[in-house]
C-alpha cells in the first residue's frame, strides 16, 4: 500500500515549526559540528588521564587503551524503589558483553536520579518532581563530561527521566545516543476496579486496609506502571522520533525479546558512531519533523498532557521553537486510533497485544499523518517502527502486525475513536492553558459556573470532605506554577473531582499546576500561563467569580473584572524535604508552554 501525501497541515505547522526555529536551530547544529570536531581523541590524553578513565575497566582496560572500537558509555537512572526502573540492575554487565561482541566496550558514565511521582503524589516530595527534570539533565551532562565516549546508551523510562535524560545528552549531540527501554510490569487488577475503590475511599466507603490492597493488584512488580501515563507516553514518544530499536518500547522484562532487542541496541549503537560509514548523530536525529512526530505520537495515542511542558523543553534543548499553537494545530488534524487507560479499559499491556505502536505508527504513515522521512537510529528508517518484533527460534525478527487485534483498543486512522487528538489550547482572560479533551465525554466540554478559589490540593479535598463542593463548580487551585512551589502534579484532586462529577453536578478544574498523565474523565485547563505567582490572572479571581471553561471554543474566561483587583499574594515556599534547595529552579523558571525549565533559562536557549 502506498502512503499518502502528508497532510497540508502537518506540513504547514511543521514548516512553522522550521521557520520560527532558524536561528536557534543553526547555532545548536554550528555548536554540535565544533563539538564533533574539537572531540577528545583518546589517544592523545596525557597518561593520567587515561589511566584515570579506565582504571576500573578491568578487562576491557587494553581495548579502551588501544582504541580498538568504540567505547559507549551508558547513563543510567537505575534505582530499585521506582518499579520501571528496577530492571536496569543488570544492563550495564549485560551491555558490556553485548559489546565485545561486535568489538566495541561500554562504561557506565554516569547516574541520575529518578523519581516517583506516584510515591511522591500529594506529598512535599512532589514539589521537586518536575525540576528533577533538569536534575536529571545536568547529571547527564556531567557524566558524559569525561569525553571517553563515541556513543551514549540512555537507560530511562519515567516522567521527568526521559525528557531529562534526552535534553542532556542533546548537549552532546555529535555522538549516537539509543534509548534502552525495560517494560511494562504484566497486567494486575483491572483499571476500572481500581479506579471504583479510589472513589469509595474518597467518599469514605473503603477503609485504607481495603485502599491498599487495591493499589497493590495494580502496582505488583518490576516494569513500567500499565496504565498510558507520562512514563508509557515517553516510550511511544521515542519510537515515533526513531531513538528506540523498532518495537522496544512495551515488551515486558524478563522476556526472551527484550533481551533481544537490549542487545541489538548495544550493536547498533556501536555501529552508528562516527568512526563508522553509517553516522547518525543525536543532534541530526532530533529534528523539527521529529519533535513533530513526538507530537502527533501524543495525540494519535491520548497520552499524557505531561508533554505539553516536556516537548517545548526537549526541542528547544536542540535548538527548536515549539509551543501549544502547534500542538493545538496539529491536534485538530491528528485522529484518536488508540484508548488505553485512563481513556479506555485496557492497559498498555493489551495495547501492545492489539499491535500496539507499530500498528499506530503504520496507520499513521498510511494516512499521511506523520513525517515518514526523519533520520532514526535504525538502518531501515521510519518504516522500520510500523513493524512489530518477534523471534523466530533465538533470532530477532519483525513483522507486519496485521490489523488491530481489539477494535477497542485501537483502529485505522481512517476509522478513528475521535476525528482529532484531544489536546486543546484554551485562552481568554484567565490565561493560556491545556485541556486533553479525549479523556473527557463530549458533553462535559463545556462548564460556566461560580468558582471556588484554594491554595493547595489539600484545600479542595477538605472542602469536599465537609460538602462544600457539592454544587455546580470551577475549581481553582492557584499557586501550583513552576515558580511558586515547582508545579506539583495534583493528582489528588482526581477522586474527588469525579466524585462530584458522578453525583451530576456540572464540574471543572482550572490550575497553573498540573494533573498527571493519568489524570481523567473531569475536565482540566491546566498549566495554566501565565502563573498566579508574580500576578498572573488566577491571583485575582475571588470565590463566586462565574468561570467558562470550553474545549469546544478554545476559551478559558471570567465575567469578573480582573483588572481593577490587586492580585492575591503567593503563600511564602515550604521548607522541608529538601526544597529549599530548589529555590535556584523556582526563581528562574520560564512559563509552562516554554518548558517550565530554569536551565534552559539561564542559558538563553
């Protein structure tokens, strides 16, 4: 079957795109060439100097010494408190022998850290969540620093890792840089149960014991949490901008294929370096048609409104301007062909079953719905990542995979759930702000009602407690952007939101903080920019202030005067927990549809 033309306005947005990027764009590409070029040649360092790099390397110590192949260096997020992350403890040994077979070596250059967001959720933790982002990135940039290193093995999986993992190492991106993904923990208790026992104890008609043990049916061993949040979307993500090996992304740990495919990524990562006749540079692979395709990814799938922060933040991490205009634009062209949950009742796990990305990514590429033409880390292309992998006896191998498996699940762009990719920009007065529309039945697009102002989650859930909330209402929570207090997720607010939604009262939420990738079925104009701190339009909304909020329209406004009012002040920021020392992040933060990034700030990227 032949493609279609790309459709006109995917091309016209990603022309923008391009436009609105030259400059930048240039000085990243000028900046990676004069790294490339001025690249330490290891055998020119001083004695010591070697000696140092490779003092542990035990018996790839004459390899790396000779330079008789590429050594890669692999950064990790390795811990074993994230599930997601926990499979990573034996890459590194693994990497080193898939190495030598090809003739290349491996070290382990440097960690970074990796947070939960679901042990953090509600808590003073959650406050250092999204600025771990650029934690992450500098810790990325300091271990691939030694410049030992002619290719980077990226071992990350979760909400803030991979955007921060992928932003340092575009820092270095005159080397070949994979993705190396573990997987989905296997399926627990269904997701609708589990959603039936969150909103009983919201209501207090579960006890914790009963809570708990709900919790833990879902989240029961080592792999990626199964519902289609931040970490699962930044799997689909890399595969859509051809940074993973075709089809990595939700084969579950343990199995015989992912095994397979961690190595054939350790191959090809040394096979791509630019000693090599097959170069293919991070900087070249991350493009303005690939962040396009990151993009299209998110909306085609229903994934997590998380990127509408980390994709501005990636791209401009490569020289590249991109903002919720675009996302808006390309969504009102990209159709819904997948229902994972919290859109749907299966799991990542049932997607990958049903055909999963490369079923998406081949629907896509038969509409002309995404760039078929981007560089990727992979010898065959784009096309590559429509196919799905497979072993045949101990061989690794990929194949077509047919038609969708679950036409609940997933369906021809041609067939879709939904005509567009529900993520809206709403504006108006209030703001700029995102709504994921496809998460929310149609019907409830449309809320106009008196507000209720609150400070923190907290707030709204003891307001509900006490039957405050049992109305018609806007929910404002304010002070929750990334200069005030780090832009928490505020994920608690979801059971009781829906609580009072099922009672059927006409209910909405508008905040400058944000709702995690598994946030629902209540309609959310969220990120909203500019924040209340420094007098952004929420600090001069009062309680009773009559707030419409319409995905169908694209408006986010008030009735209420907001010019004559002083704005309220911002809560002075918490101690505790270490986030003091996130005061440098806070104060330097740029808006949320730039990234929320205080390091991309003060480097005037």
């Amino acid at each position: 079957m032949t493609n279609k033309p790309l459709n006109d306005t995917i091309h016209r947005v990603t022309q923008r795109v391009i436009d609105n990027s030259r400059d930048s764009r240039s000085d990243y590409l000028d900046l990676m060439d004069r790294e490339g070029d001025r690249q330490v040649n290891r055998g020119s360092l001083s004695c010591s100097n070697l000696a140092h790099a490779f003092a542990g390397a035990e018996e790839d110590q004459a390899a790396i010494m000779a330079a008789r192949g590429p050594n890669l260096g692999i950064v990790t997020a390795y811990n074993d408190m994230l599930s997601a992350h926990q499979p990573y403890h034996r890459y590194p040994e693994r990497m080193k022998i898939w190495a030598r077979e090809v003739g290349a070596t491996v070290q382990v250059a440097g960690g970074t850290p990796a947070m939960c967001d679901g042990v953090t959720q509600g808590e003073a933790g959650m406050e250092l969540s999204l600025f771990s982002r650029d934690t992450i990135a500098l810790s990325t940039v300091v271990a691939l620093s030694h410049a030992m290193y002619d290719g980077v093995a990226l071992l990350g999986i979760c909400d803030k890792i991979v955007p921060g993992l992928l932003m340092g190492a575009l820092r270095f991106g005159h080397l070949p840089a994979i993705f190396v993904p573990s997987g989905p923990m296997g399926t627990g208790i269904s997701n609708k149960e589990k959603q039936r026992v969150r909103q009983l104890y919201a209501e207090g008609k579960a006890t914790r014991k009963e809570l708990l043990a709900s919790e833990m049916g879902s989240y029961h061993s080592a792999g990626t949490c199964t519902f289609y949040g931040t970490a699962n979307s930044n799997q689909m993500m890399m595969e859509m901008m051809g940074l993973h090996v075709p089809g990595a992304a939700f084969v579950q740990p343990g199995a015989k294929l992912r095994q397979e495919l961690s190595r054939a990524a350790t191959h090809r990562l040394a096979a791509i370096g630019k000693s090599g006749d097959d170069y293919r540079p991070l900087a070249r692979v991350v493009d303005e048609k690939s962040i396009v395709n990151a993009a299209i990814g998110l909306l085609a799938t229903g994934g997590s409104t998380n990127h509408a922060i980390h994709i501005p933040a990636m791209a401009r991490s490569a020289g590249i301007r991109f903002d919720w205009a675009d996302l808006a634009e390309l969504s009102s062209v990209i159709p819904l062909v997948a229902r994972v949950y919290p859109n749907g009742s299966g799991d990542v796990n049932h997607f990958h079953e049903a055909g999963g990305i490369g079923y998406v990514i081949g629907t896509l590429l038969d509409e002309g719905l995404a760039h078929s033409d981007i560089m990727t880390i992979w010898d065959g292309g784009f096309e590559s990542y429509s196919r799905e992998p497979g072993m045949d006896g101990d061989a690794l191998t990929w194949r077509d995979p047919g038609p969708s498996g679950d036409s609940e699940m997933l369906r021809p762009a041609s067939a879709p759930f939904e005509p567009d990719g529900g993520m809206r920009l709403v504006e108006g007065n209030l703001g700029r702000a995102c709504f994921k529309s496809s998460a929310v039945e149609r019907e409830r697009w449309i809320v106009e009602a008196p507000c209720r102002v609150f400070e923190t989650q907290h707030e709204v859930n003891e307001a509900f407690k006490l039957g405050e909330l049992d109305r018609d209402v806007v929910v404002v929570v304010r002070f929750q952007g990334p200069r005030a207090n780090g832009m928490p997720e505020l994920h608690k607010l979801t059971p009781a939101l829906g609580v009072l939604q099922d009672r059927g009262y006409r209910v909405a939420l508008v905040t400058d903080g944000r709702m995690s990738g598994a946030s629902g079925k209540v309609p959310a104009a969220i990120h909203c920019t500019p924040e209340a701190r420094g007098g952004g339009p929420l600090s001069r909304l009062r309680d009773g202030d009559i707030v419409r909020v319409c995905a169908a329209t694209g408006t986010l406004s008030t009735e209420a005067d907001l010019d004559n009012r002083d704005p309220a002040m911002a809560p002075p920021p918490e101690t505790g927990m270490g986030r003091e020392f996130f005061a440098m992040f806070r104060a330097n933060a740029d808006g949320a549809e730039q990234g929320a990034s205080s390091m991309l700030a003060l480097a005037g990227l």
